[in-house]
C-alpha cells in the first residue's frame, strides 16, 4: 500500500492535482466561514436582543440545517441561476450552514458577556453600535470561539461532498479513487483533509488566544 | 444641583417604583439616597442619567432639562460607578479609566496621560495602569472603578451602591478615601445604599426612600437620627439610632483624666509607682513615640520590660477633636474601663470615662432645653 502511495505522489501531474485541490478546499471551506460568521452575528444579536426574535431566528436555523447538504448543492443552482457545476454554489450552501450553526452560539456568547459591564458601557456614554463593536463583541470572544472551531470543521469536512457534483476540493480524490477503485488518492484525500481540519483549528486557538490577552493575565496579586 | 420635580416612573408589570419625587440635590454635597430593597432609589438614580426614564415629571441637571441633551453626550458628563465596578475585563486598568475621554475625542496619548494621573488621585500606583481588573482586589476595582468616573472630570458623580461588594475593613477605608475626594474635587455626588450607617457616615444630607418609591424624609444626617419623621424612618435607622447619633457631636468640654504610663523598657513616665512593679491599678504602656500599646492589669508585678504576654490589648482609641461617639466607644471597649485619648499623630494624651461622656451628653440636653 505504501508502494502504491509513494508512486501515486511522485508523479508531477498528481501532485500539482492534489496541490490545486487541496486550495480549493481551504477557498472553498473558509470564504463561508467567514461571510456566515459576518451574517451569523446581526441574527445572534437579534436573538440575543428580542426574546420573541429568538424562536424564529433558532426555529429557521435549526430547520437549515437539516436539509441534507447534496440536496442544497442541487437545489442552489436552480434558485440562483447558476451553473451546476459552479463552485459559488458550495460557498453559498456552507455559507448557509454555517451561519445556521453559528447564530446560536452568537448568541449564547453575547449572553454571557455580564451585564453590568455593558450597562456601565452605557453609562459611560457609549452609543450602542460602538459599544457592540467595541465592548460585547470583543468580550463575547471566549464563547464564540468555540462554535466557530466546530462550523470550520463541518464547513472542512462538508466541502468533500461537493466533489459529487463536481465543484472540486479534496472530495475529488476520493470520487475519482473509487471510481477506478485505486485507494492511494482516497488516503491522500483524507489525511489531508483531516491535517487541514487541525491547522485550521490550531489558527482559530491562536486568533482566539491573541483577541483575549486579558484571559491569561493571572488572578488577583 | 439636580431638581426632580414630580418624577414618578412606573414599570410596565404595573409597579410603581417611584412616586411623584420631589427633591433637589444641592450642588457640591455628598447626597445618599437609603432604603429597604424596592424603594426607587437606585430608579432614581438612573433617571438622572437617563438610563431609566421617568413616566411623567422632569429631572433638571444645573437647571436644564436632561430630556433636552442626547442621551450619551450627557451620560459623558455625568461620572457614574456602578456596584461591583463594571470594568471592562478586556481593558487594561488605564484604558478602563481612560474611557470616557477617549470617547469624547481626546488622543489616546491625552487620554492615558490623564488616566495615570487619576489612578494616583484614588490611591493607587501607576504600575498598576498595566493590569487587567481580574488582577486587582475588589477594593482595588472600586477604586479604579471611581477614577474612570471621575476622568472627564464631571460636575456630578451617580454612585450605585458601589461599596457593597467589598469587605466592612476595606469599605472604611472606600468610605474614607471618598470623602477625602470630595474635600478636594467638590462635586455633586449621589450615592446609593441600603446600609444606614454608610449613608450617615458619607452623607451631608440622606434621603430616606420607602417602598413603593415615597421619599419618607430628607434632611442632614444628624436631624435624621435624633429626629426621625415617622415610624418607618426611625424604624429604618435602627434601634442604636440614640448611640449612632452620638457621631454628630462635638467632645469639646470634657475634661481629660490622667493614668500611671510607663515606657515599653520598664521606665517610669509618670505616676507614683517605681517602674518595675506594677500597681493596685491599672498602667497603661507606651512605646517609644508616647503611642498606647497596651494596658497592664492591677496587681501584675513584671521586673524590667514589659513582656507582650504582660499587656492586655487596648480598646478603641478615640481621637481628640473627633465626635463623642469614639470617646464613648474607647472607655466601653477598654479593658480598664478608661478610653484612651490621643492626639492626631496617636500619641497618648488622656483618658476618659463613660460617666464623663454621659455626664456630657445630660448637660447639653439641660443647655438645649
């Protein structure tokens, strides 16, 4: 089996295939991550802010994220005209995913940020968008963090599927190995898949240890 | 000064948690708003601010209708500490106190410059501008928490209860720094509390709230004690209001008893005893800087220096100059009876008894009457 790895990765072709897909994958796993956790925090605040708002914002998410995700890669192209083919399709069906996982941890973090913290914020003379920005959101980091590590690694792990439909990413590897049912680019598709899910993860712990330095500042002295 | 002028604020469940207030805080004093739970004081408060409100009535900040300025232009200039601090955690001690001016504009520079400046102003280092409020004791957080509203340097300062989380020790001292800040900065300062003996400690006038948000009396702390409007203000001052009182007068008149002394070396300082023996009577021992440090009992003989096991801790000391209610309190809480009088620097000057500070107290009701 080794044999078989090493000869399917020294050809040049193969490489320069498993390289281009392999970038794919991050484009096509992290630009939804991004733009749904940018929408995933108008709807948590939402929820957070207005008790009724809550019920359909959670209603709707939960509901979303249900649908199976190659019925949503289908489905997308007809609503949205584009080509089926077309990876767009993959960055709106994660991106809808995963603004569905994030906007109740959004709001679970806003949440825990204490409340005579922000009505001192208030009584100093914020306004409430630059006390969102400035004081609860910053301050919402800890808890956030820990839903936006799980939505990168479903957003990661989700990616592969969209190869059924021919959008690219690693999940190429695995369809075209089973179709000639030779396994070395279905183990190079998944180790690589699962290293991508834990660099990524060790970049959110950075970013979320360097947005919090006041965590590590020690207790009372 | 703060006028509230027919201010009642009645909650959407129905509630009324203040009833048709009309009051007016003078300019420069310390004014403490005091009640049970309930009461619309801390309502009150934030209705100066605007963080509440009122449902009919107007509230005047020097004269003007606070309805008339935006909300958060007036909130920054109008210093406000809320109970248990409220820093921001993410912040660092200096960027915490720094808040308000940079939020008005100022440089950051500026800003932070005048933080350092504040930190010090409330008693604390300026190496501590680095730290993050978890790293800071309660006390120290209250402290810090009275710099950030004091930074644009506002006329008028909202105080939420904010000793209430701190230990009695370290709220003595809270207490005493404010009034020492007042001394210097003169402003217009409510406090809100539920702790009758803070609010005639701090106070220069006490409002007393009842429930459902009726102001039951304002007037001077004194007048509070010795004459109460009613039942549910003399109620609410307490059962040792006739003791508390005694913090609102002056010991001036007594005369100072003497006592045999002797030095911490076995020297003799005064009376007629050689200094290596004790007496039939109680010695109270000074050390070196004529500061009491102990008494020891009748009849003890001790060759020498007193040894530490020799003394028994003293009472209270009452400062001379000081309200009569510490002259009392030293001659209760000393073991031989005598409360010893010192001078501001602690040095022993006297003592004195109970009877004497009763003996007072009865003269002065014969002058008043």
């Amino acid at each position: 089996m080794f044999d078989d790895l090493s000869r399917y990765l020294s050809s040049t072709s193969n490489q320069e295939l498993v390289l281009t897909q392999l970038l794919q994958h991050i484009y096509l796993s992290l630009l939804p991550l991004v733009i749904g956790l940018a929408l995933a925090i108008p709807l948590g605040w939402l929820a957070h802010r207005y008790r009724a708002a809550s019920g359909v914002v959670f209603g709707v998410s939960n509901a979303v994220y249900t649908v199976p995700s190659l019925a949503l890669f289908v489905v997308i192209p007809v609503v949205l005209g584009t080509q089926i083919l077309d990876s767009l399709n993959v960055v709106v069906a994660l991106t809808i995913y995963t603004t569905a996982l994030l906007v109740r941890p959004v709001c679970d973090a806003l949440d825990a940020v204490p409340f005579h913290v922000v009505a001192a914020a208030t009584a100093m003379g914020y306004r409430p968008v630059r006390r969102f920005v400035t004081v609860e959101l910053p301050l919402s980091v800890p808890v956030l963090s820990a839903g936006v590590r799980v939505a990168s690694v479903s957003n990661i792990s989700l990616v592969s599927v969209g190869a059924l439909i021919g959008t690219g990413g690693l999940g190429v590897l695995f369809t075209s190995g089973f179709q000639i049912s030779y396994t070395a680019p279905i183990i190079v598709g998944i180790v690589l898949t699962l290293v991508l899910a834990l660099v990524v993860d060790l970049i959110l712990v950075g970013l979320r240890r360097a947005l919090t330095p006041w965590l590590r500042a020690g207790g009372t002295t | 000064m703060i006028e509230f002028q027919a201010v009642t604020k009645r909650f959407d469940d129905g509630t009324t948690a203040v009833d048709n207030l009309d009051m007016v805080v003078e300019a420069g004093t310390i004014t403490v708003f005091v009640g049970p739970s309930g009461c619309g004081k801390t309502t009150s408060l934030r209705m100066v601010n605007r963080m509440i409100e009122p449902t009919s009535g107007t509230v005047l900040v020097d004269g003007e209708d606070i309805r008339k300025s935006n909300p958060a232009l007036l909130r920054r200039r109008i210093g406000y500490v809320i109970q248990q601090a409220g820093l921001f955690p993410h912040r660092t001690v200096l960027d915490n106190v720094a808040t308000v001016p940079l939020l008005s504009g100022w440089t950051r520079r500026k800003a932070r410059a005048r933080a350092a400046e504040l930190l010090e102003t409330v008693g604390l280092d300026a190496a501590m501008g680095k730290r993050y409020p978890s790293q800071l004791s309660g006390g120290q957080q209250q402290r810090v928490g009275v710099a950030r509203a004091l930074a644009a340097d506002p006329p008028v300062l909202l105080m939420d209860e904010p000793f209430s989380a701190v230990d009695p020790v370290v709220r003595e001292g809270l207490q005493d720094e404010l009034l020492r800040l007042q001394a210097d900065l003169d402003k217009t300062i409510v406090f809100v509390t539920h702790d009758i003996d803070e609010a005639v400690r701090i106070g220069e006038k006490v409002a007393v709230f009842r429930k459902g948000g009726v102001l039951a009396q304002y007037a001077a702390p004194a007048e509070l004690l010795s004459n109460p409007a009613d039942d549910f203000v003399s109620s609410f001052v307490g059962k040792d209001r006739g003791y508390r009182g005694l913090s609102f007068l002056q010991a001036d008149g007594i005369q100072l008893g003497g006592v045999s002394t002797m030095g911490l070396h076995g020297e003799h300082l005064s009376g007629e005893r050689p200094s290596t023996v004790g007496g039939p009577d109680w010695t109270l021992v000074l050390d070196d800087d004529g500061r009491p440090r102990g008494w020891l009992p009748p009849g003890v003989v001790i060759q020498g220096e007193p040894a530490e096991e020799d003394l028994r801790p003293g009472g209270s000391l009452y400062t001379e100059g000081t309200a009569l209610r510490g002259a009392l309190d030293a001659a209760l809480s000393s073991p031989s009876g005598l409360g010893v009088v010192v001078d501001d620097a602690g040095r022993y000057t006297g003592v004195v008894t109970a009877q004497q500070v009763i003996d007072l107290i009865e003269e002065r009701r014969k002058d008043a009457a």
